[in-house]
C-alpha cells in the first residue's frame, strides 16, 4: 500500500493590518526608548548626549511637546539659547491649554533676558493655572526686571516661591535692594532685662543668649536682638552675646545702632573684621566691604551672602548668585528662603 505523500506545510503570512500595528508599536517604543535615554542624560548633565537622543525620539514620535521641552533645556545648557527658545514656543503651540508648557517657555525666555516674551508666557500660565506658584515665582522676577515691583510683591505675598537655587537669589537680590531704597526703620528698642533676672545673672544671661541664638537661626532679627542684649547686660563680659547681638542689628536693619555695639568689640578679633565687613555691605560701601570679607573665612554663611551682596552693588548680580548664593543655597537650602521671608516682612512694615 502506497504511503501517503508529505505535503509541507505552508507558513502563515502575518496580516497586513497585524504588521501594521506592530510597527508602528515598535516605533512608539524606540522613540519612547530614547525619550528616556535623553531624559536620564539631562539629569546626569551631559546634555551634549541628551540633545542627540532626544533629537531621535522626536524623530520618531513627531511633534511632541513634551520632547521638545526637554530639548529646549538640553540646548539651553549647552549654550543654544535661540534653539532653547524655538522649541520652548513649539511646546506652547502644541500644547495651549497646558500650564506647565507655557511655564516652562517662562522660564527659558527669562533666562535669557527676553523679559517682554516671558512675562506674556507667565501670565498665560497664571490665566490657565492661577495657584501655581513656580509660574509667578518667575513671574515675580521678570516684573523686578522690568520695574513692576508692587505687582511682584503682590505675588510673593500671595504664593509661596518655588525652591529653585538661582531664582531665589535673584528674589533676594530684588528685595534688598527695594529695603535699601526704602532706607533704614525706625530704632529698635532694646529694654534693660527684668529685675528679678538679675539674682541669677549668670544662668539667665547664659538662657538668654541661648535663645537669641535660636532666633538668629530662624531669621527673627529684632527679637533676637532683644534677647540677646539681655544677655549683654546680665554678663557684661559675654563677649559672644555682643558678637550675635551685633549680626542682629545689621541683618535687621538697625546699622547705626549696630556701630555702637560694633565699637565695643575689640577691632583685632577676626570676628570685629567679619562685623566690618558685613556692616558695610549692608551700608552699600561694596569696595570697603570686599575688602574687608576678604581676609574672612570664605565658606561662612554670612561671608558669602555679604560677599554677593556687595557684588551685587556693584552691578555683578550674575556673578553674585551663581559664585555665591547659590553654594550657599547647596549647603543650606533654607537660608535663602529664611531671608526672603523676613525680607517681604519689612517691607510690609515699612
């Protein structure tokens, strides 16, 4: 009997309409693939790799907004301020009803000075997003800039400010200067301690310059002040009481009076040559002060925020927040937002 004749099997030839959707799902992978790639980049700085990834994902996945946003801060950090901008505004043209977008081309356009485009991008933000506060933080400094500072202040009060190292030095730059037009306050008052402090001169002298301390450390100036002129009185020779009392004053604004208890520190001490140097960058004698901060331990917070103070008197302001406030920012992230506080409140009292 005759076997039977193999026949060989044919292959199923996958449907067009299959192929198709697999493809195309193939495509959106790589493109998200190297999205990602150039996002990961982006954070590790080495934008010179992430614009060429994110260059290929938008490639593949067409006009994407997102991509293009990450591709105008890759340019930007490369120094392509006007690729930076071009693909900034794309992201607004694509995505209108997107606050973050618009945000976003806020933020590129005021980096690189264009303050009239910004503050058109910042308020569509605001229109779309009225809470948002990393658009008005922006917002805030291009009306700085372009000499609105009441609407700015305004802001500020309303919204908390973004916590962004080179935003909130420019703020603070903004705010002391306004503070310094503004001209010194009032004397502070600075009572004789209470009687019954005086049985036990030494242990309240001690507690008072131990809360005076935790004042300073919150921004509290005047009532740092106050505690700790306590303690100068109770234990005359508390030279430290006199040290803090007199950065006090000067954070607060009360130099002159400041001068007096400056006179009583005696002027070999490094510490009589840091007072110097920080009264007379609030006084706005900037060559005096640099001259004086510079013999002065240059990691201490107060040295580099008087030290960019006065460059910032000089017209420096770049140089002040990127060389100075921002390292500081870095080791200390509320010691900017502490003075931008205490800073809107003065200028509220005045």
């Amino acid at each position: 009997m005759k076997r039977p004749m193999a026949t060989r099997r044919r292959k199923k030839l996958i449907p067009p309409s299959w192929h198709r959707w697999l493809s195309k799902r193939w495509q959106l992978w790589r493109g998200h693939w190297w999205f990602h790639l150039g996002v990961f980049a982006l954070w590790r700085g080495r934008y010179q790799k992430a614009a060429q990834w994110l260059e290929k994902a938008l490639a593949i996945l067409g006009e994407d907004a997102f991509v293009r946003m990450q591709l105008s801060w890759a340019h930007w950090h490369l120094g392509h301020p006007v690729t930076a901008r071009l693909h900034a505004l794309r992201a607004t043209e694509q995505l209108p009803h997107h606050a973050p977008a618009w945000v976003f081309a806020g933020k590129v356009l005021a980096l690189r000075g264009k303050w009239g485009e910004a503050e058109r991008a910042l308020r569509q933000a605001l229109l779309l997003s009225p809470k948002n506060f990393v658009a008005s933080s922006w917002l805030a400094l291009v009306l700085f800039q372009t000499q609105q500072p009441e609407e700015a202040l305004q802001l500020l009060k309303r919204l908390p400010v973004v916590d962004e190292p080179y935003l909130q030095a420019r703020l603070v730059l903004h705010l002391e200067r306004l503070v310094s037009e503004r001209g010194e306050g009032n004397a502070l008052p600075l009572p004789s301690p209470p009687r019954w402090m005086r049985w036990m001169r030494a242990l309240f002298g001690w507690l008072c310059r131990w809360r005076g301390e935790r004042l300073l450390e919150d921004g509290a100036w005047d009532a740092a002040a106050k505690w700790l002129h306590f303690a100068s009185q109770l234990r005359p020779d508390d030279l430290w009481a006199r040290i803090l009392l007199t950065i006090a004053l000067i954070e607060g604004g009360h130099c002159h009076q400041a001068e007096n208890f400056l006179a009583q520190i005696p002027q070999k001490t490094p510490e009589a040559r840091l007072l110097t140097g920080i009264l007379w960058a609030r006084q706005r004698r900037p060559f005096e002060a640099l001259a004086a901060l510079d013999g002065c331990d240059p990691h201490h917070p107060l040295v580099r925020y008087y030290t960019a103070l006065a460059w910032h008197w000089l017209g420096e302001t770049e140089r002040a927040c990127i060389s100075y406030l921002e390292p500081l920012y870095r080791e200390d992230p509320a010691s900017l937002r502490v003075r931008l506080k205490e800073l809107l409140r003065r200028l509220n009292e005045s």
